[in-house]
C-alpha cells in the first residue's frame, strides 16, 4: 500500500492511498482523483518523507553525554524543533477542524433544500417549529432574509461532503 501526500491546484494538502504507482497513475490519467476539500481535478503529489517507526530506538546521546531536546520522540500532538508544542495550527490541521465543523453542522441541522428561504422565514415567524435548517438561496434571498431580521451564514460544503459519508 502507497500513502501518499497529495496537493490541488487551491494547495490544500491531503492523504491518498494506492495499490501501487500505477495505481495513482491510472486513477489520475482517468479523472478519479480530486481534492476533499474543494473538488479540484489537479491534483499532484507533494514531496514527503518516509514515515518511521522508531518505537523501539534508543534516545540519541550528544558526544557530551546529554540528550538534544530535538532528539526525543513524541506521540500525538506537534513539537517544534525545541520541543515547544505548535501553537499555530497547520493548514492541514485547519482543513481537518474546518470538515469536522462542516460534518458537525450537516449532522445537527435539516436539510430543506432550495425551500430554504421560505422555510427561515416560517421558522422565523413562529409558523413552523425552530430548529436549525440549511439549504440553497441566491445572494439576493439571503440579503432580503437578513433585512427581514433573520440570521444567516453562507457555508461552502466541499464536494467530499454532499455525497453519503462513511
């Protein structure tokens, strides 16, 4: 099995996981590939280094006898070369917290389609039961929705998402 770090075209990074080369090959030549984030059909392999297991190593001693801060190993969690967790999230890490938001808001909200002006404005005025709705609306319905007092947001939903997860 090949693991792989992908980039699209946007530079959003993700994981791909092949059979073999030419299976990332044929699966690229016919269009199978595509970012989880966006949809992008360009997507290329970034540069990755090898992945080890060092479990079972032994810490690295300087010539002085003292261990390097860099040199012991963590699990979970990022360290910088100091050893200092990361306070700034990476963009992976990003696109990770913004799909989990996006599953969190598809997962506790109904889906009433392209009814979804009508449908906020008979929640909004006490004509069908509160709760929490998502659906399509043109710029132009969501800026009369908002004169009328009623929140709401655009949320982009990548392609990953539409479909039945699993």
């Amino acid at each position: 099995m090949k693991v792989w770090n992908l980039r699209c075209a946007h530079g959003h990074g993700f994981e791909g996981w092949f059979a073999s080369e030419e299976d990332y090959v044929r699966q690229q030549e016919q269009g199978l590939l595509s970012c989880p984030l966006c949809g992008e059909a360009q997507v290329v392999r970034s540069p990755s280094a090898p992945r080890l297991n060092l479990s079972g190593a032994r810490e690295m001693i300087s010539p002085t006898g003292a261990t390097p801060p860099a040199a012991t190993a963590s699990t979970g969690g990022a360290a910088s070369v100091t050893g200092e967790t990361a306070v700034h999230p990476t963009s992976e890490q990003m696109q990770r917290i913004f799909l989990q938001a996006v599953r969190s808001v598809m997962a506790s909200t109904e889906d009433v389609g392209e009814r979804f002006p009508e449908e906020a404005r008979r929640i909004h005025l006490g004509e069908a039961p509160s709760r929490g709705i998502r659906g399509q609306a043109t710029p132009e319905e969501r800026e009369e929705l908002r004169d009328e007092g009623i929140e709401v947001f655009s949320l982009p939903v990548p392609e990953a998402l539409k479909g039945p997860t699993h």
